[in-house]
C-alpha cells in the first residue's frame, strides 16, 4: 500500500483507523470513494465561491471556478 502524510488535524488512533479501512477496501470501492471526494470538493469550492460573490450568477460562478484551476476562462459558447 502506497505510504499517504498523516493529515496535521488528525490524531495517530484516528489516522490508523482510516488508513485501516481504506486499505481494507476493494479496488473498486477505493474509484468509487476517490470519485465522491473529487466531486465533493468541487461542490465546496463552487459553493464558496458564491458565497464570496453573491453578484454571480451560476455561469459567473463556474467560470470563475475555471479561472481557479486554470487560470483561464472558458471560451463563450454560442446561445440558440
């Protein structure tokens, strides 16, 4: 198993926990656990962002989502 940093916040008992149970789980179940925590911490960021800017409609929070990780904005896509 791949060695992963002790989070600073997190005690040795309840580190050892986690670890125990991640390395318990099936391949698959360790995508699955990866994929909801991509997908959370999109969801964080994105509801951050709107609370800082309230000005933003969901468009202006996405694209400014995209300037975060990108430092680029997403080219304008035609409206029909």
């Amino acid at each position: 198993m791949e060695k992963s940093i002790q989070p600073r916040d997190t005690t040795p008992a309840a580190w050892a926990v986690q670890a125990g149970r991640h390395h318990a789980m099936s391949p698959e179940e360790r995508v699955r656990l990866a994929v909801q925590m991509s997908e959370d911490a999109r969801l964080i960021s994105l509801q951050g962002i709107a609370d800082r800017h309230p000005e933003l409609d969901e468009r202006g929070v996405v694209a400014a989502y995209v300037r975060m990780l990108h430092g680029v904005l997403p080219r304008p896509t035609a409206t029909t």
